[in-house]
C-alpha cells in the first residue's frame, strides 16, 4: 500500500511522480495499472504544487537549555532582537 | 573638494598655486623663499670679476659654475636614477596635512629623527578609502622626484594604508600558505550543496542585517525550507570563539535531531554569514581556528563575508564562497518559479504518456472494427459463423470476458481522467459494441488448431449439434486442423 500521499513532503511526492511518470513512459503494464499509475500521479503532481504554492518558511532558532541539550524554538516576529552568541 | 578644504585656506585670488603651498611641516612659515645662493650679475663688472676671463686659465682649471636649475637637474636625475627611489612603501607618522583647493593632499611623514614631505594628487586621493589623519601611522606608496621650482624632494604619494595593514597582510598569507600545505583549502574536500534543502542552519549575528536578508531571501525563494539560527558575534575579539562554538550547535544538533529518530528536522546544509566592515572588522573569519571549525563542520557550508572584494580564510575553507550574505542563501536553495516550470513539465508528461496508453487501446479496437468490416456482407459472417459453430462458443466466452474487462476498465479511466485530460473515449466504446461479432475473425482454423474436430452430415452438410442428428448408419465428415476424414455413426450412445 503507497503511502498516504498528504503526508509526503515535496521531495518525496516529486521523486514518487518523476517515477511514476518514467514507469508509464516505459509502458508494458496493463491498461489497468497505467490508470491507476497516472491517477496517483496526478495526485501527486497536485500534493507538489499546493505545496509550492502554500509553503511558508518556519524560522527557529537554536537555544542551549541547562545541560547543553539543544532546542530550536520557534521565531515569528520578522525582528526580535537577539543578543548574540547566546543559546 | 570643499570637505577637505583646510581652515586656514584663503578665499578667492589671494590664494596662491598648489605647488606654493607650505607641504612640510619645518620650514617655518615666516622664513623667505629660499634665495638663488648664485648673485646675480648686475653689472658687467661684477660678471668681470666673478668670470674669469676666457684664455687666461684653461677650461679645465676653471671652477665649474653651475645655474639653480642645472644643479636642481643633477640632482633631480641622480634621484631618479636611483631604482630604489621609483617604487618606495614609506612608513611613518603623518604630521600636518594641508588640501589645497584642487583637491591635492600635502603632508610629511616623520619619525624620530627625519621628515619627507609628501604630495598626494586629487585622483588618486579621491579613490582612495583611507585618508590620512595627523598623528595616524601610515604607510605610503609612492615615488621620490625633486620640485623644480622649490627646490625640494618629495614623495609623490601613489597610495596610502594604515600602518600594521602589512602585518595582517602578511600574517595572513602566511596562515594561508599553512593551512593550503594541509590541504584545508583542496577543491577535492570541497562538498556538493544538497538540490533542495528541508532544513538551513544559519550562522551569523541575530541583530544584523545579515540575518534579515537571509531570511528574506529564502523566504521568497524556498519557503519549503525551516531556517535554524545559531547566533553569534561576528566582530570583536570574541568573534571566533563565538563562531566556532555556534558551528559546533548546529553540528551538534544536527546531530541530535538523527539520533531521535527525526532525521527530518536536521539541518543539511549551513550558512556562515557576515556583512561588510573593515578589515578589522572580517578579521575574525582569517582566525586558524575559524578556519579549522569550518573545515570540520559535517554539513556543507557556504560562507559570505562581506562584499564581493573581501576575501577571507573562511572563503577558502568554505564548501561554497558566496559573494554576499543574501547570494549564499540563493546558492543555497532553489527558485519555487522555476521549481514549479519543472513540475509544469512533469504534468505534461503524465498526461501525454495518459492520452498514449488510452489512444493505443483505442486504436486496438479500431483494427478489429476494420477487420469485422472486412468480413462484411452479412451472410459471409452468418455463414462464418454456421462454420465455426459451437466450437468458437468457448472462445468466444473469453474473448468476450476480455474485451468487457477492457471495456470497463476504459470506462473507470474515462471517469478519471475527465476532469483533467480531455480525451474521448467514445469511438471506442462504439467499436466495443461491435466486439461480439469481432469473433468471426478468428475463424474456426483457431479452434481445430488446439484438437477440436467440426463434425457434419455427409448428406446435406450439416454441422451436428445433437447426438440424436446422426442415427446409426449416417455418412459424417470429420474436419480436423488439416485435412478430413470419412465416418459412419453408430448412433447417440445415450438417448437424447
């Protein structure tokens, strides 16, 4: 069973369409299986493009916690300003 | 010009010419101009008594009398005879310094016991980023030539650095040539950039523009990616250690994230960015250990120092130099537009190889449309069919079973494909109507083929069908793949 296509991040839904695609191009298969190839590599092809379109850089930053484990924690405002050299 | 203007600069025509102007500091500023030392003739007598008279002492016996300018000529060429005297870096400390109104800059260089007058030409000057500053060590390039007219050498300044400028020059070639013997600087350590990254790390000051332009860029660019910030501080003497220990999180996290099972959120690739500043200032990214912590970090690594013209050690230890701090974020990820032509194309493809594989198995059906017009009129199929009798039935049950698997499998892809790919499906579905009779062009050869036999009355021809149309004693003909045979039947074995 393939992998819920809302899941896959951009690459992995490209890389599985660019496959698709060349496996169709091959040919070979039955009629059966080249719909359904081409099916899935049109929801493919639109979980790439919302993607694309929708994305929205996450910006974090990363903070030393006591005992040096490291945390990146989450940045919104566009200028917090920072000392430096801290976390 | 006016913002070097000195103070002391005297309005309008009262002003004399550049080469006028007080260009070192001891000649006190009351002292006459300096006087020919060779009295000048006034009258005949006195050019009598100085002369002495052609015949009566050889020429060769005779002082040699040279005029101002001859002298300043001797001296002038022995000046610029000497090589060393043509290209001269003088260091000293800058005493008074006067711009004339032309632009031209007049200073001396002292030190503790000696003094050169300088002059610095308008152009030159104005290209220039340093100016020299009374009090300030400096370093001055330039050639050694006498002024006529006053009568004094001078340096005729080409350039000017801050002294201690050629310490870190040389402290950094020196470093340079070190750590390229190590082979830190190899083209073959060099690592590739991953295509499109899920996750930047960030080195750089979090107050600075640096940051904000990084941001910006690959938000606009890649907004795919998560951006991770190791703070630190890029100038001042903390700097390295600052930098070293924020390349050292990002590792380290990196790290943290594989070990945790979400190999997803480790950074791959990592920026180390400042802006531009002064030599000073870009100074820590020539530090060994800077360096050395950059050729260590497990992720590729783009530096940008700077602008364009600096260079640093950090540049060469890089994976990727990048020529400004936003450059390195555009390296660093791909452009969503031309990312999204490319998927463009992708879809052009699946719907092009689509329309292939449905147009194909269209046309399968039409060639066997074709085929069943070829056996038209009608009663060339009836009797085809009266031939193949209930021997085709078998193959045609699965012919039939085929061509409706293929028939309703168009169906379900007509329904998909609808939406997005205009394709009509409905010539086929025509031709699949006519599938049934298509059998006919199998003939019965087919099924003799595989060892069935077609059995007919001799009499009237007849193909039998029931057991109980040839009673014992009927004359049959049997007709095998190749070739048929006589019988005589010995009627039903078991009553119809």
């Amino acid at each position: 069973m393939p992998p819920d296509i809302a899941n896959l991040t951009f690459d992995e839904a490209l890389a599985e369409l660019q496959r698709t695609v060349a496996e169709l191009e091959a040919g070979g298969g039955p009629l059966e299986a080249s719909i359904a190839g081409y099916e899935r590599g049109v929801a493919l092809h639109e979980r790439c493009a919302v993607l694309l379109a929708d994305a929205e850089l996450r910006v974090r930053r990363l903070v030393e916690r006591a005992g040096g484990a490291l945390e990146a924690v989450e940045l919104r405002s566009d200028d917090e300003a920072l000392p430096d050299g801290q976390g | 010009m006016s913002r070097r203007d000195p103070p002391s600069a005297r309005p309008g025509g009262d002003e004399p010419p550049d080469w006028a102007l007080p260009s070192w500091d001891a000649l006190p500023e009351d002292e006459p101009a300096p006087r020919a030392t060779r009295p000048v003739p006034a009258t005949e007598t006195s050019e009598a008594l100085i002369r002495p008279r052609p015949g009566l002492i050889p020429d060769q016996f005779r002082p040699a009398i040279l005029g101002v300018t001859e002298v300043t000529h001797v001296i002038r060429d022995a000046v610029r005879a000497d090589e060393r005297l043509r290209d001269v870096w003088v260091e000293g400390e800058v005493g008074r310094v006067t711009i004339s109104s032309a632009g031209h800059a007049y200073f001396t260089l002292k030190d503790e016991r000696s003094q050169l007058s300088c002059i610095w030409f308008r152009d030159d000057r104005l290209v220039s980023p340093f100016e020299p500053r009374t009090g300030l060590r400096v370093v001055a390039h330039g050639r050694i030539d006498v002024f006529d007219q006053q009568g004094v050498y001078q340096l005729y300044v080409s350039s000017v650095q801050p002294a201690g400028f050629g310490d870190l020059a040389l402290r950094f070639e020196e470093l340079k040539a070190r750590l390229a013997a190590e082979g830190l600087f190899d083209a073959a350590r060099k690592r590739p950039l991953p295509l499109r990254p899920a996750v930047i790390a960030v080195a750089t000051s979090a107050s600075g523009a640096v940051w904000h332009d990084i941001r910006h860029v690959l938000e606009r660019r890649w907004p795919l990616a998560e951006v991770v910030l190791a703070a630190c501080q890029v100038q001042g003497e903390p700097a390295p250690t600052s930098i070293v220990a924020a390349l050292a999180r990002i590792a380290r996290y990196a790290e943290g994230c594989v070990a945790a099972g979400r190999p997803a959120d480790a950074p791959v690739v990592t920026i180390l960015a400042r802006g531009g500043g002064s030599l000073e200032d870009l100074w820590s990214f020539n530090d060994e250990r800077v360096v050395r912590a950059i050729v260590a970090h497990p992720l590729p690594l783009v530096c940008a120092v700077g602008h364009e013209t600096d260079v640093t050690l950090a540049d060469f230890a890089a994976d990727v130099r990048a020529p400004t701090p936003s450059a390195a974020a555009e390296i660093v990820v791909p452009d969503r537009v031309q990312v999204a032509a490319g998927l463009a194309a992708e879809a052009q493809r699946l719907t092009g190889v689509a329309q292939r594989t449905v147009s194909a198995a269209r046309r399968e059906l039409d060639a066997e449309r074709r085929a069943l017009d070829g056996l038209r009129p009608a009663d060339r199929l009836a009797q085809a069919r009266e031939r193949a009798g209930v021997l085709l039935d078998r193959a045609t049950r699965t012919v039939l079973e085929q061509l409706g698997m293929a028939r309703a499998a168009e169906q379900r892809a007509e329904a998909r494909l609808r939406p997005i790919v205009a394709i009509r499906l409905g010539a086929a579905h025509a031709s699949l109507d006519a599938g049934a009779a298509a059998l006919a062009v199998l003939g019965p050869q087919a099924t003799l083929d595989r060892g069935y036999a077609i059995v007919r009355r001799s009499d009237d021809g007849r193909i039998l069908r029931r057991a109980d149309d040839a009673r014992a004693g009927v004359m049959l003909t049997i007709r095998l793949a190749a070739g048929e045979l006589g019988a005589t039947s010995d009627g039903p074995l078991e009553p119809g």
